[in-house]
C-alpha cells in the first residue's frame, strides 16, 4: 500500500518460448463504498488468430486491460462496472471477416480463445450487480451482463437465491443474444433456465 487510499501490485510472467509479459494491478479507495481498479498486462506476443490458425507470426506489443469501479450502497446493492480490452483478440473487420469465412476456421479460433480464456474480441463492457436481503432476509438477487462492444451481442444473467441455514435454493435465467457468428450469438442455448438446490 502506498497509501490509505492508493495499492499497486506489480507483476512479471515469463515461459519458454515467449516474451516476458508485464502486468499492473491498481485499487484505488474513491469513498468508503467505492473502489476503482485498474488490471494491465503487457508484452510481445502473436494476435489470438495468428495462433489460432497458425498463421503468420504477427509478434508485437500487446496489452490486455480492466477497468472500473465497484460500489455498495446502503441497502446492500453492490454495483460492478467494467471495461475490458484485450490487444491480442480481434477488432471489428477482423471479427466481420473470421465469422464470414470458414466455419472450421471460425470453430477453431472459437475453441482456441477459450482453450487459453481469452476474449476472442477486442472490446467488452461487463455490468455485475447483487442485492442481499432483497426485501426479504435471506434473499439475494444478481444481475451479470456482458456485452461485446466489437460485434454488439450480449450475455445477460439472472440469479434469485434463498438461503436458509444449510441449504440454498436458486433460480438462473440466461439470454445469449447477437447476430449468426457473434460471440454470444453463435452459442447453441440461446436462453437457459434451471432450479437449483444446494
């Protein structure tokens, strides 16, 4: 900690084969219910689909960042909003022209990005919300939305969750919405909804 308010984590990460990569964690106390962050990482390395399709070694420099800010309010609502961008993964004409293609090369890289957990595009913007004890004790209601910015398709996320002492039991709704060959367009559920007890 460098400071009540200010704490920096720094990072390196090296394997065979691949140049070191840099990283950066940043929390940042704003009020005593807010906390902003800041997670960089940073090196030389190929792009998503250049590893994927192993296709032309495209080396460079390449960041991967998070960013936002997380609150609580006093009625238990704990609010997420983040920003991700990840330099390796595709951009908008590279996306339009990987999902327009080949299905197998399409399939190939699909599967590769989530080999490594990587966003397969550039952009996304990720919404998290919980409210405990909603109206009633016991009760927790969580909202997740993720959206990619690249090809504007989205997952959304529903959870109503009672607890009681040793058991739980939940309700989730999914949607996965976007065009044919978005991120989220192209998963196979297009809505899931399951009960679930713990």
């Amino acid at each position: 900690r460098l400071s009540e308010v200010l704490s920096p984590q720094w990072l390196a990460y090296g394997e065979a084969g691949q140049s070191p990569q840099l990283g950066l964690n940043l929390t940042v106390l704003a009020n005593d219910a807010t906390v902003g962050f800041v997670e960089w990482s940073g090196g030389r390395s190929r792009s998503l689909v250049s590893q994927a399709l192993t296709q032309t070694d495209d080396t460079a420099f390449r960041s991967r960042i998070a960013t936002g800010l997380t609150t609580t309010t006093s009625g238990n609502v704990s609010l997420t909003l983040e920003v991700d961008y990840n330099g390796a993964g595709l951009d908008r004409a590279g996306w339009n022209s990987l999902s327009r293609g080949s299905p197998a090369a399409y399939a190939r890289y699909r599967g590769f990005a989530a080999n490594v957990q990587d966003p397969p595009s550039r952009q996304n913007l990720f919404l998290y919300a919980k409210w405990q004890d909603a109206m009633i004790t016991h009760l927790d209601l969580t909202a997740m939305v993720r959206h990619d910015v690249v090809d504007q398709s989205r997952l959304l996320w529903l959870e109503a969750r009672y607890h009681w002492t040793q058991v739980d039991v939940a309700l989730q709704w999914q949607l996965n919405s976007g065009d044919p060959g978005s991120d989220y367009g192209t998963l196979p559920q297009r809505r899931i909804l399951q009960a679930l007890l713990r």
